[in-house]
C-alpha cells in the first residue's frame, strides 16, 4: 500500500485508511466492518494505528522472527532459493 500512496501522493492518514479499506476482502473486511460499526471501539484515526490493528488481528505471532531465525541459517554457500526449494521440499515430504 505504501507504494500505492507513494504514487497516487496519498500523504492524509484518514485517506490512507479509507483507501486501504476498500481492498480488504473475505475476513479482514468483516473485521473492519465490525470495527467501524461497534460503537464501543474506538476509531481509528492514524495510518500507523491501522497498521497496528490490522497486525494484531491477523499477523501470527513471532512470525517475523522465525523468519529471521530460518534467514540466518542459511550459509554463504546456500542461495535464498535454494534454501526455499529445501524447506519446500522437507514440507512436502510424507511422514
């Protein structure tokens, strides 16, 4: 989205949030839904606020430093797709 508003010169956190709402879709529209309309939530007013919610809702818990932790794993002999190929490979493999 950032890139989105970088090139439509989006600079207005209400824009950015209102812009980025029209393309949730499937569970992340009916949570924005039941944001909007439940009167005991507060609104949200900041792009960074919207970000934050939105992550909370649905960004997995210690997603990102698992990711981290699998990237440091890789050697400097291992290309970022060979290691991607591997795990794929482990992942699909029949127990």
């Amino acid at each position: 989205m950032e890139s989105y508003f970088r090139a439509k010169v989006i600079v207005d956190d209400a824009v950015k949030v209102n812009t980025t709402s029209m393309f949730l879709i499937d569970i992340a529209l009916l949570w924005w839904q039941g944001r909007t309309t439940d009167k005991r939530q507060c609104e949200i007013r900041t792009w960074q606020e919207f970000q934050c919610k939105l992550k909370g809702q649905f960004y997995p818990e210690f997603v990102e430093e698992e990711a981290r932790a699998k990237l440091q794993g890789i050697t400097k002999w291992d290309t970022v797709g060979e290691r991607w190929t591997k795990e794929v490979s482990k992942s699909c493999r029949k127990p």
